[in-house]
C-alpha cells in the first residue's frame, strides 16, 4: 500500500534484500501510476509508461483490489497475516484506515510489524518540497547573490525517508526473530527531515551560536571547495580536504608565490582549514585563472597526478552515454515491459563482492488473483 | 574507524537503535575532529568546539589509539573480535588497511561483519560534492536562466551511504542470527548515488528517452509545485499533485474564469496532471498575482482552508526560534560538553509511539582504557 517515492524505496531496498514484496494499489493504479517522466516512444518500446512508477516497482509483484469494498480490504488484511513467518508486514504511506490499522492487523496476528509513513510529525499532508522549505535548505542553496530560494531537485527527504523505513523494517523482524514481539513504527517524512537536520548542525548553530547557518554558493562550507571553468566552458569540482590536497592545488596552479605573499601580507596560515575556508575567494580568483587557461581535457590530466579531489560536472545523458554502465559491477541489463531494455542498478552495497538484483516492475495487477 | 559524514551517520543510527558503538580515531582525532560549523562561544560554553563532529558522534563510546603501532592495530582487532554475541562488527572509511581487513578480522573470528566505505566505486577518493557533480544534479538545478551548476548544500548522497551501511549491517546480523555467517560488505559513495539515480529514473532516461531530464528550476517535475512570493516578501512552496489540490489552488486564487478559458483557447485539459505541467509557466503567472497582493499571513490563513500543499519558506533561525522544537517529540534536551545544552533530535521513527534517543558524544578518548 505504496506511492510516490519512499514507501516504494522501502519495498524495493527490501526486495534487493531477498524479501518478497507485494505493492497493493486500488484498480488501475494510484496517483504515482502515470507520474513523469513517461517513455516518448523513442526507442520503439511504447510512449506513455511511467518510468518513475517502473523504476521505484522493480522486483514487486503488483495486486489491485476494490479498497472499499470489504472483499478488497479483508484481501489485504489476509495478505498481511497469513503471509508466513518471515512476513506479517505491512508498510503504507496511506494509513489512517481501520481496516488496515495496526491494532486490526494485530488482533489478527499478533506479531504483525506496520510502519506507517505520514508527511508532517502531525499526520498533516507533506511531500519533499513542502518539507524542505520548511526546513531552511532552499534559502542558502544556489548563487550568494540570487534572492530567491532554491529546491532540491533530487528528493534528498523521501529518499532518506525510504531508507530509514526499510532500516527500521529489517530491526523490527530482528527483534521479532528474538523475542516475538511485533512493532508499530511510525515514520513522518518531516521528523526524517528534522532529525537529519539536526544531526549535522543545521539545527543546533541557531540554538548555541550566534546565527544559523548562511548560503556560501557552491564553496563547501568550512574547508576548501568550489567549482572552475575551464577554457572550453567545462566545469569542475574541486574539494581540497587537507593540507595535502591544498598545497597540491596550489602547486599545480602555478600559484605557491602567490599564495605565500597572501599568508604574509594577511597574517594568515593556510595549513589551517578554516583559514583556507575564510579566505576562499582571494585563492579562488588566484587559482581560477589556471583553470581559465587550460581545456577540460588539460585540467583532468594535471588534476590526476595529484591528491586533488576533483570530478567534472557532467549532464545524466554524459553518465549514460558511451555505454559508461555497461562494465559497471552496479548495473545489470534489466528488460522492463513497457520502457524497452535498458541498464538498471542494484543494492550499491556489495556483499562478498556481489551486487542483489531484482527483476523488473510487474506491470500492475499481475498478481491479483482471479 | 570512521570519519567525515556517512560511516559516523551509520554508527549513530545504529546507537539510536540501541546499539553499543565505539568510535576508534587516531591520537588527537581523525581529519574531522575540527570540522566546521564550530561553536561560536555565543551561549557560553568554549568557542572552537565542532558542532558537527559533537552531533555526528552521539551516544558512542570515544578510543583513541596510535593505529600505527601494533599496540593500536592489536587493541582494534581485539575490540572487534571479542565484542560478545551482537557484536564483531567493525564499519570504516579508512580501509585498505591489511591489519583490519576483512581477511584478517574473519582469521580472528569467522562470524565477523565488516562494512568498507569508499568513495568512488573503484576505491579512489571522492566526496559527496564531487560525486553529485559527476552525476548529473547540479546541472539541473536552480534558476533555468543561471547559466552555471549549483551544489546542494544538504550532503544528501553522504546521508543516504550513512543509511544503507546501517541497513545493510542490521540485515548482515540478522543473517548471522539465522546462520552463523559473517559477511564481507563494500559500499561505494558514489554507487549510492548511482543507484538512487537509476531507480528515480534519471540514468534511464537517457538510455531509453531522446534525452535525460531538463532543469525546470523550482518547478516540481510532471505535476504542477512552484514557489510564489507574498506582499510582504515570504515565499511559500506550493504542490498540487491532485485535481482537487489544483481546484482548490484555482478556487483561492479567484482564477476560475481564466484558467477555464485558458484550457479553451489552448485546447487543453488541466484535469490532467501531465497538462498542468506544460502549462506551468502560464498557470503560474496567473496564480501569481492573488500571492503577490496577500501578506504571507493572509496567504498561509487561506490555503490552511484548503487541501492544497503549501510550505512557508523558513531559514534554520526560523525553524529553531521560539522554542518551536521543545515541544516537538522528536526532540530531547541534550547537554553537550564543549557545546552547551540545546534541543537535538532523535531516530526519526516512532516505535509505539517512542522515539529513541542518544546521550551525547563523549570526549575524544574518553573510553579509552589507561
């Protein structure tokens, strides 16, 4: 009983697991059913399949049922509890319903674990948009100088959301496997959101210190970071963590005279990390000329002789072209009815070397019985 | 062994879940132990403390120890293979290291888990800034006309790796439980983000479309969510997924008779949500003139009438002033020696209504035996 994103993830990181996952959707789909982006045909498979709706349902089988029709929900009920011993779980992002509550499941098996996902800590109506900027993450994203505010593009929120639920999933059958006991977790993509938040300072600066944190572009915050041009308009990241990395960068921008008349002429002492931070954009308009002056191709080549950490923005057409994925451990030949053939990822976490692999999407309602 | 953000995130959920964690650095501390943001001294408590390093570290035991010596390496080893039962787990982002491989863990003792943290997916060095860049993201991100990249500021690819490695280390001792097995994990940085991007549909795109994903800058993508600026300057992210969020977001913005001769002058149907996408850029020049004549208050009074998605944007100040979070579940009272007594949150799931939480994190070298 799943959409959108991270009760999809959820059930998906566990089929990777080896569990056996059934997504359950009222006849002819829920609302994430036709959600973009949608095949355009060009690749001879038909246009109109969600490849969003594919992608998040790769390895589930796939049951509709009337969910308001009593047959349709004892269907589900029966699902849940008489599933087996490693089963008796139910995940949803659709709770608040009687029917399928964890106290109604429970009395029908008491072992039952439920985890429902809701959007704000008070049950209230949330997505990753609306969560992040309530959170202070758009407004010191992006250029220093533009006035607005920026989202994410990648729904960082659901999808940690999706990992935590599948996360808290795998230690509630733990703890069922020791001592019997069932669970009933839940799990507010807004807290998932908060926690994080204040997990890594962002919540704890405003309260202890002087000020929240405040937007510092693309230079990484507290060290050395930020991005370059180079002459043939390429861009690249450079993060210089230590020392090492630092006096690296410098040597290779041909900026160490430079650099030292700076630490001289300011009284600074660029082996510190903050000092490099604090006096970021003097060394990034030093450096930046190198960078000017040299292609794409000349830059990668001098950077990978070096301790830099350096990577060259690329578009996702740049990662999936040249069959790139092709020799990669991560990804497996997957054929998708509906979206064509294509390489698709597994777990990225490897175990004794190996990457667990689903199978493909049912298409909806493959598995409801007649 | 862990420093930075993911393989400390691991080890802290894992706390929050009740497990007994020992970080293990060098003397004096890995390359984080100062790591930025820093208390200020703003609240009385020492200036130079990290709070960063101070929230990733929670509820974890501290040892230090010279890891060049074989004293060191031998005290490591011990700490991992005679932990009891629940325990010869060791998780680290400083691998490679013969006398902590996982060869020589599993001589020690057979059943022993190790999960290695890299960067890139072939073990060369990469951060969360310099795998989002080679991923595709920051080109699409921010304003369409801003011709540059922009980073996200949330490390969000650094979270996710912190998340899977406690996944996977709750699902290797679940195995264990069942089989006695160890097991041999290796989870790359940069295959978490390649994962999540194939499963949302970014690396398929290209592989199976004309080409891969398009900025669309705040716009939410394939429905209809942007942001609109009040009277008085507040923006306000709105989403409306549903024909009835949409109605309603119609409805309050007096619009009726203009969207409906828009849809019939364009031959267009908005109950689709596939059209409310294309049409955005109108859609959204038409709301925007009710928003920008109501002050933030009139506005968020309105659309709490109303089942549209809305979300003030708020700064971190925001979001921590007024003692908003103390009565917020999620959140306990912690007393962080060097960092002074706040608000900072807990597992973000609730099990049976309760969220776990940690003490706060000891002093570098606290736990370490004399």
């Amino acid at each position: 009983m799943s959409s959108f994103v991270a009760s999809p993830l959820c059930g998906l990181t566990l089929a990777q697991l080896g569990a056996d996952v059934i997504r359950v959707d009222p006849i002819g789909g829920a609302a994430d059913i036709k959600r973009w982006p949608l095949t355009d045909g060009h690749n001879g498979a038909p246009a109109g399949t969600s490849i969003y709706w594919t992608g998040l349902n790769k390895g589930k089988r796939s049951v509709t049922t009337d969910l308001k029709s009593a047959e349709g929900q004892s269907l589900v009920q029966r699902m849940v509890v008489e599933s087996g011993p490693g089963g008796g779980i139910l995940v949803t992002n659709a709770g608040g319903r009687d029917w399928m509550s964890h106290a109604t499941l429970a009395a029908l098996r008491p072992d039952v674990i439920t985890l429902e996902l809701v959007g704000g800590t008070d049950g209230s109506p949330g997505v990753d948009y609306t969560v992040n900027a309530g959170l202070g993450f758009p407004m010191i994203t992006g250029p220093t100088q533009h006035a607005g505010v920026v989202n994410h593009v990648l729904p960082a929120w659901d999808v940690a959301c999706g990992l935590y639920a599948s996360l808290v999933i795998t230690a509630a059958v733990r703890r069922r496997d020791q001592t019997g006991q069932g669970a009933r977790i839940r799990l507010a993509l807004e807290d998932v959101a908060l926690s994080i938040a204040s997990t890594l300072g962002y919540l704890t600066e405003p309260q202890v210190n002087s000020h929240g944190r405040r937007g510092t572009g693309n230079d990484v915050y507290g060290t050395y970071g930020t991005d370059f041009v180079t002459s043939d308009g390429g861009r690249i990241m450079i993060v210089a963590l230590t020392q090492r990395h630092f006096g690296d960068l410098v040597d290779i921008t041909g900026t160490a005279e430079a650099v030292a008349a700076l630490e001289n002429a300011l009284k600074v002492d660029f082996s510190s990390e903050a000092a490099r931070f604090i006096q970021r954009d003097t060394l990034t308009a030093l450096f930046a000329r190198w960078f000017a002056e040299h292609t794409t191709a000349e830059v990668e080549q001098a950077l990978k002789t070096t301790s830099v950490l350096y990577q060259r923005y690329r578009t996702f057409d740049d990662v999936a072209a040249g069959g790139g994925l092709s020799a990669h451990p991560l990804f497996e030949t997957l054929e998708q009815p509906g979206v064509g053939t294509f390489l698709a990822a597994g777990m990225p976490a490897a175990f004794d070397g190996e990457h667990y692999f689903t199978g493909p999407a049912e298409e909806l309602g493959s598995s409801t019985s007649p």
